[in-house]
C-alpha cells in the first residue's frame, strides 16, 4: 500500500514538473495572426488603422463605416475631462485666449508637470454611466450574447490595478509600456466584470491609454489609433512596434509561449465573445493645497526614489495616487467614467503589507503563548476528556490557512515584504502545525481511548443505612457514566494509525480549503459576498462544539476563563481590521453590520459556556433526550434527614447537614430541600437556599461522599477516583 502511494506521489510530482510541452493547437495560426496585425500595424498612418480586427473603421465591419475608434464623440469627451482636470498647466496659444477657452481639440501642456513618473499601484472609487444621443455605434455580433455586459447599469464602483514596465529598454524615454487589472462591479454586487488591458504611459503628461486584445479585437496593435494627438501615435508606435516584434520572435522561438497581451488564448471559432475595452487614465496633479509638503517636482521625484531604493532619507510621506478614467467599449457599445480614483503606490502598500505581517506574527505568537498555557492546565485524563476535538480542529484549521496566505504572499509580493510575509507564516505553522496538532493529537488520543465508557454503578454497591433503616435518598442509585481508567477501547497501535490518518486529513483539509477559496475568488460578487460571510459565521464558531460535549457528556469547565475570552477577542481583531479600518490593504469598505453580527455571535457562544459553568451544563435543556449522566449536585429531601442520620450532623440552623472534606478538612454544608422556601418535597427545585446556586457550593459523589465543589473538582483533575474509597468517578 505504501508503495501504491509513493508511485502515484512520484507520478503528480512528474506531471507537476515537466509539464506538457508540445506545441499547442492553432499556434501557427496565431502566430501568423500576430505578424499581420504587426505589419497592420507598422504600414498604418495617423488616422489610418487599416484592416485591424474589431475597430470600427475596419473594412471588413459590417458597418462598413469609416468612423474612428473610438467614435469622434468620446473623444471629444475624454478631451474635455483632461481639460478641466489639468486646466491649471494649460499653456495659452494667443494673446487673447485664456486656458479654459481654447478649443478642446487640442491643447499643449506646460513641462514639469507634478505627477507620479511611475504608476505602480493601485486605485479604487466609483463609476458612472454616460449616455449620448445618438446612441454610439458598435461592432457587436449579431445575435450575440456578451456575458458581464455592464451596458444597463447606471453606477458601481471599479479597483483598478497598474504596472508600469520595467524593462531596461524603456528607462529613461518620455513613455513605457503599461499593464491594467480592472474589476468593475455595480452596486448591489450582482455583476461584475474583470479584464486586464495593456497600453502606454505618458509620463510628461500623466496619460495612460490602453486596450483589452482577444481574437476579436486587435486591442493592443491599435493602442497608437487610440491615442489623441499625431504626436503621441507617433510616440506610441514608436515604442510599440520593436517591443511587439521582440514578443512574437519568443513565441517563434518557444513554440509555446504565449502573447503577454492576449486577454484570452482560445481558439476564435470555439472562445464566447466579450465585451472589449479601451480605457483612457490622467493622473491628478499633486495640489499643495491638499498634499503638504509636495509642493516642487524635485520633492516629489526624492520621494519616489526613496519608495524604489530606501536610503533612511527624512522625506514628507508619499501623496496619494488619484486618477481619473474613462472606458470605452467599441462591440458593448457603452461609456464609463470616473472623476477620483484613489488610492496607494506599490511600495506604500509594500510597506502596509509588512505592518500586517508583523501585525499578525505578534497576533499569532499571543495566541501560541495562551495556547501552551491552556495545555498545561489540560494535562490530565480527566481535563483532557473534557476538551471537544472540535473546537481545536476548527482553529486549527483557520490557522494553518493563515499560514498558506502568507507563504504564497511572500512568494508572489517578492523582496519587498518577503521576510515580514516569512515570519507570520512562521508563527502561524508554529500555532496550527506544532502545537495545535499536538493538543489536537492528544485529546483525540486520549478521548478515542476512553470511548466505550459507560458503566453504571450497581445498586448493591450502594451503602445501605446502619440498624437496617432505610437508605436515605441520596442513596438511591443514579447510573452514572463512569470513564475505567484501566481499560482501553483500542490498542496503541490502532490509535496511531488513526493518528497518521488524522494528519493526513488534516493537510490535506487545509490544501482543500485554500484552493477552494482561490476559486471563489472567480464567483460573481453577490454570490461570493454571501458565501464569504457565512464562512466567517462558520470559522467563528468553534465554541459550538465545546457547549455540544458539555451538553452530552454533563461536563464543564474544559477550558480555562482567560483562554476563552483571550483566544475570542484575538481572533476578532482581523475582523475588526478588515472590517472597520477604512484604510485596510485588502480595499474592503467598512461593515459595521458584519463585524455587529460576528463579534455578537462569538459573545453568544462565551456566554452559553459561562452559563454552563454557573447554572450546570444541561441548564434549560430537555433532559429525556440526552444520555444519561452523573449530577454531582443533589439536593437531600427533607424527609429522608432521619435516615440520613449516618451521613452527617445536622447544622446548627436545622436548616440542613454537616459533613467533613476530606480533602481541605473542613466541614460541607449542605442544606436540605423544603426547609425555608415554603413548599415541602422541593427536591432543589430551585426555593432559597437549595435552589441551583446554593448545589453549586458542594458535590456528592455516587458512592454517597460529599466534598466542596472546588476541592473535588481539583482532585478531579488529576484523579477520577473517590477520595475516601477509591471508587471511580465519572467525569465532570
């Protein structure tokens, strides 16, 4: 059997690591679709796109127009909002002509302009929807269906995600190649569509411009015919041309490899037609008025060295990353726009990423302390069977997730927060991994050992009164489930074999729930907001167990007061982060509802068990359904104190019996039911001073010895036998 799963191991781990490399179907076809678009690309003039696939001037488009793409409209659109947005840096070509009276067609800017060089980073805010009249032409397909059409929405909001290019061959040129992550959703979260786009970065100017690309669209050879000026289709194609080239003679090479650009690598006969995109971006110039300290471009230039190569120099912080977009779709036939994008450079967030992490390294490092602490109190038979599998499975689970997020972190954010990323997935391996698994191996151990347990006490075992009166009530036999300490359900060696499945399971548990969560990444957003906050209702509820096992066994007290609240308000703190800090790394809007309805249920969960611990753990729940079970707490009916004459002395009051600890050495009161309250035959129904909490103060056993509640119970915790006779005694 073990060499079956070495084979297979040594099997996915080949398949793993020499993959299929055959040359893909269709390659040649794409290859020679990429040196067309190419030489489209490279023969065409300003205003001139010749025959590149999907724009609206194509003439293969069943419009058989020779509008421009984008239409002349949004154009003069996106013209318009970089105008009134860089109004201020607007140089007048006449005497007479102030800035805001130039014709929008064109307009020159003056140099200099306070602006991020490198947009590295990511921005969020809201969109809206414009509408012209007429409406826009298309070149969508007849009788197609687009799936995350966004053409009926009105309003949502956007994260949109850059990167400039670091190519060596692009330093120091006045634009570089740029690459776009957007999610569009609307406002209710029912839809949402994400695409990725490339295109090129002004950096004079601050002006981004760029395209998704399939089979259908020649988005990213047509990135120079987007652009507003002959000048910058001069510049663009400039750039563009030997970096595509360079791109397409790898893929020769390769035989493998594919486009950067291509946002979809099916086959165009069989791939689902998408909604395209062409997306103008402008950087906000930095105001002195709103960003202190940034008011020269010679401080705003240190600062960006500063955040790329660290040298300890004392600099203002870094000013916000603001933008403005608008995105065109040519076959969707819609117009978004966004005035104020904002958000964080990458080494800002860099830098809020390694708070995190060291955040969490000392969050799981409390936890680790507080978890010894509790083992060490959980140290005995008796502690340990009290303690639900459960619940250290459920925070075991959630830790060793922890620890796959940050180590898959540190390896996709590289150098930047690596060792910070290292050490959190440290900690949280050393919290579920070391010693989570082992409490989790010893109480199942332990309680897998003592499963068959229940053995009721004999009758004949119980004393009978002396002169051959009758046995008093508390002698009558109470079956009680008593736990053998000699006697094992299993042998050691089916234990560890159950506990070398257990890891297996385990492991194998957390790779399940990880890629699981990738893939609900996928989902649209209404779906994946719902399941998401019923996963954090689910991972918030490891107290459920434990009151569970307190339930069923009648136990209470397996864990520790400062355990229980510590480890709670620990493992809320996330929750308070991601849902309440309105700057938190993942971009998550504050909820208070959410974080109402968590923190509430966890406090429900610690206040069923501090109910158990008080009032006994079967408190206000039906009993005829439950396993019988051993009450430690019984009330001596009024009636049975003269048979009971053995047992005890009576109390000075007359209002119950004393009997002596054998444990302190000190006398147990113990009053007796019906006296003071007004009802005979109250059984410690719950009248005066025999009602719930006054039973709590002592404990008979059912061999008929009674001892202090605490004084038991610390005996307990080390043996399940009787003080006085050694009989055993079931588990509290």
């Amino acid at each position: 059997m073990e060499q079956n799963r070495a084979v297979i191991i040594l099997i996915l781990l080949i398949i793993f690591f020499f993959p299929d490399t055959s040359t893909p179907p269709n390659f040649r076809n794409r290859i020679s679709h990429e040196r067309y678009s190419l030489e489209v690309l490279r023969n065409s003039t300003f205003g001139h796109p010749g025959n590149l696939t999907g724009l609206l001037s194509s003439p293969n488009d069943s419009l058989n127009s020779t509008t421009p793409t984008p239409p002349e409209v949004v154009r003069e659109t996106w013209r318009n909002i970089r105008q009134a947005l860089l109004k201020r840096y607007i140089v007048a070509q006449s005497k007479s002509s102030a800035a805001r009276e130039l014709p929008t067609s064109m307009f020159k800017l003056k140099r200099g302009l306070p602006i991020y060089q490198n947009t590295t980073g990511s921005v969020l805010g809201e969109w809206r929807k414009l509408v012209f009249d007429p409406k826009l032409p298309t070149t969508a397909l007849l009788n197609a269906t687009y799936p995350a059409n966004l053409s009926k929405l009105s309003a949502g909001k956007l994260i949109l995600a850059l990167e400039d290019s670091t190519d060596p061959d692009s330093q120091g040129k006045a634009l570089a190649e740029v690459k776009m992550t957007l999610r569009i959703r609307d406002r209710d979260g029912k839809h949402e569509a994400s695409v990725s786009l490339n295109g090129v970065h002004f950096m004079e100017t601050g002006e981004m411009v760029a395209a998704t690309t399939s089979e259908r669209f020649a988005g990213f050879f047509a990135i120079p015919h987007f652009t507003m000026s002959e000048t910058e289709f001069n510049q663009s194609k400039e750039l563009l041309v030997p970096s595509i080239e360079k791109y397409v003679k790898e893929m020769e090479k390769s035989q493998y490899l594919e486009a950067p650009w291509l946002s979809s690598t099916d086959d165009a006969t069989t791939s689902k037609p998408q909604c395209e995109y062409i997306m103008y971006t402008q950087l906000h110039p930095f105001d002195s008025s709103l960003d202190e300290g940034h008011e020269s471009l010679e401080t705003l230039r240190e600062i960006e060295r500063e955040m790329r190569f660290p040298t300890g120099s004392s600099l203002p912080p870094p000013p916000p990353l603001r933008v403005s977009a608008m995105i065109y779709s040519p076959n969707c036939g819609f117009v978004l726009v966004s005035d104020n994008l904002k958000g964080k450079k990458l080494w800002p967030l860099y830098y809020q990423a390694t708070h995190v992490a060291l955040g969490a390294a000392l969050l799981a490092t409390a936890q680790i302390w507080m978890l010894i602490r509790q083992m060490n109190e959980s140290n005995t038979l008796s502690t340990i069977s009290r303690v639900s599998f459960w619940t250290i499975t459920i925070m075991a689970v959630v830790d060793g997730y922890c620890f796959f997020v940050f180590m898959v972190a540190s390896v996709l954010l590289g150098p930047g927060c690596f060792l910070p990323m290292v050490a959190a997935s440290f900690c949280y391996l050393m919290l579920s991994g070391v010693f989570g698994m082992r409490f989790l191996v010893t109480t199942y151990r332990v309680q897998r050992q003592s499963a068959p347990a229940s053995i009721p006490i004999p009758s004949a075992s119980v004393p009978q009164a002396a002169g051959g009166l009758p046995a008093p009530a508390t002698a009558e036999p109470q079956a009680p489930v008593i736990i053998p300490l000699n006697q094992a359900a299993v042998t050691d060696d089916e234990v560890n074999s159950e506990i070398g499945a257990l890891h297996i399971k385990f492991y194998f548990t957390l790779v399940v729930v990880f890629f699981f969560t990738l893939y609900v990444a996928t989902w649209p957003p209404f779906f994946r907001d719902i399941l998401i906050h019923a996963l954090l209702i689910l991972v918030n509820s490891y107290w459920i167990p434990q009151v569970n096992r307190n339930i069923m066994r009648g136990c209470r007290k397996a864990f520790q007061w400062e355990f229980v609240f510590g480890m709670s308000g620990l493992r809320l703190l996330p929750v308070f982060y991601l849902y309440l800090y309105p700057k938190n790394i993942f971009l998550l809007e504050p909820n208070p509802q959410a974080v109402a309805v968590i923190v509430g249920w966890v406090w429900i969960q610690c206040l069923a068990l501090l109910s158990q611990d008080v009032f006994g753990p079967r408190f206000l729940i039906p009993s005829h359904s439950l396993p019988p079970v051993y009450d430690y707490h019984l009330a001596i009916p009024m009636g049975d104190e003269e048979a009971a004459q053995e047992m005890g002395s009576p109390m000075d009051s007359g209002r119950g019996r004393s009997f002596d600890c054998v444990v302190c050495m000190q006398m147990v009161e113990i009053p007796t039911a019906g006296v003071g309250d007004g009802r005979d035959g109250d059984h410690g129904g719950g009248g005066g001073a025999v009602g719930l909490l006054g039973r709590r103060a002592y404990m008979v056993t059912p061999c008929k010895h009674v001892f202090h509640t605490h004084c038991l119970e610390g005996w307990m915790r080390f043996r399940l036998q009787c003080p006085i006779c050694r009989n055993p005694l079931p588990a509290v």
